[in-house]
C-alpha cells in the first residue's frame, strides 16, 4: 500500500510578495518587466462579492517567466486606461493562463483585456477527469504544495490593502504556470489536448450572458409569497434596492436582506 503524500505548505512567493502597483510609473515598469519575459502569463483578479454590488477587479496578479510577479491596483488607473490597453497588448502575445476563467473573464474585460489565448487550468483538470478542479485541489494532487484559502471571501475594495492579503493574492499565480504545464500534459496523455483548446477558445468567443428576466422572482423565500398584493411588494422593494445598491455600489443584501423583503411584504 503506497504512503499518502503530505502536501508542503505554500507560505509565500519564492521571490516575496511584491508591492502593489498604483502609480503610472510603477505599472510601466511592471510592464517593461513583463516585455523581458518569456512564456504564457499566469493571470488571476480578485473581486468584492458579497460586498460590492459591482463585479469589477480590485486587484490584479501577473506573473510570467523571468518577467516577475505583478500586483496591479486597477482603481487608481480606471477602466480603459493606456496602459490596460499596453499590458492587453502584451499579453496577447502569449497564452494567458486563468484557473475558473469564465469569473475573472468579465472584470478583465471591464478594464480593456481581453486575451486572445486562454489555457483555464479549472476546465483542464476538469477534462483530464480529476475529481477535484479548486486552484488548491490541483496544486495538492499535482504538485505536492497547499494553498492557504482564508481570504478568498474578503473584501478586496478596502484599502489598504493587508499585507497577508496580498501575499494570498501573489500565491494564486506563484505556481500557475507549473499547474498549467501539469495539466496540459495530462489532456496531452489522454488526447484530449485539441478538445481543451476548442472548450477554451469557446470561452473566449462566447457572447456576455442576457440579462435575467423578472431578476426579483429570485428573492430567496419567494415561495412563502401567494398574493399579488405581495408580490408586488417584493418586486417594488428588489427594484428601489437595486438601484441603491448599483448607485453606491454596495451590495444588495448589505442594503436590506431578501428575508427582510419577504417579510414585509408578509406583513402588508
């Protein structure tokens, strides 16, 4: 009976976590630095879900063979800044590596990239038929190391940002591209190599989603409303709700929780 392999802690980047990108001229150096790189470009955003009523990136990791690795503050730079349009232009000129790309995709592409070769290390694992596909799974099975996941649910818009954050931040692309040469060996194995790159390809030219219709009717305890009078109460509190929250930017249920809705409207 062979021994179970104990995964060694990944505790923080082999070079250290790198200081957070904010200023024109920090991003500029970041992308000569890149520039002198060779290889794909392991790629990894954070977001504010469950806080933020917006999907936008508040943080993005880069890192690439001798091109070092790269925190980028994209709020101080904004959405379609020239030097988003820089780096999109650096990175298309390589295979992007994203692990889940379908949820950082969206909030890149708010920023102006858009990458043009994706190799998604999630949908690879999936392909190559492993059981479990999380960043932290793959990297136990593949390469022996664990991932620290404490911060993945944390408010990424507070600034500044901690220090532990950003080392958590920098370890989500630390080995990505040694991940990415695993999987891509094993759908190579299991000649499944052309079908993971048509499915990846198929991500990248896959229209934004529609928008939801009647988006209300997904007020969690819905079920416990029966008349109309009722429903309307919901619908008309969900919408108020959702303008607030769109317009400060906070999320819905940080606002007035769906049980609060449903609960006044149960009383009406």
């Amino acid at each position: 009976m062979s021994e179970e392999v104990v995964a060694t802690p990944l505790l923080q980047p082999a070079a250290g976590t790198p200081q957070v990108i904010d200023t024109e001229a920090a991003f500029k150096e970041a992308l000569a630095d890149l520039s002198q790189g060779s290889g794909p470009f392991a790629v990894d955003a954070e977001r504010a879900s469950g806080f933020r009523y917006s999907a936008r990136a508040y943080l993005i990791q880069i890192k690439r063979k001798d091109g070092g690795l790269h925190l980028i503050d994209p709020i101080p730079f904004g959405p379609g800044h020239q030097l988003f349009a820089r780096l999109n232009e650096l990175l298309n000129t390589d295979e992007v590596i994203l692990h889940a790309s379908t949820q950082d995709l969206p909030c890149l592409r708010e920023l102006g990239i858009n990458p043009k070769r994706l190799f998604d290390t999630e949908l690879g694992g999936r392909l190559a038929g492993l059981p479990r596909v999380g960043l932290g799974p793959l990297l136990e099975s593949l390469m022996e190391v664990s991932l620290a996941k404490e911060h993945s649910a944390a408010d990424w818009s507070q600034r500044p940002l901690p220090q532990d954050w950003l080392n958590y931040a920098a370890l989500d692309v630390e080995l990505l591209i040694e991940l990415r040469d695993k999987v891509h060996a094993l759908l190579a194995s299991a000649n499944k190599l052309k079908w993971a790159q048509e499915e990846f390809q198929a991500i990248l030219d896959a229209p934004p989603p529609p928008p939801r219709i009647d988006p209300w009717r997904r007020t969690s305890g819905m079920h416990k409303v029966k008349k109309r009078e009722q429903l309307a109460i919901v619908r008309a509190l969900w919408t108020v709700r959702n303008e607030i929250a769109q317009e400060v930017d906070i999320s819905q249920g940080r606002l007035l929780s769906d049980a609060a809705i449903v609960e006044v409207a149960m009383v009406a």
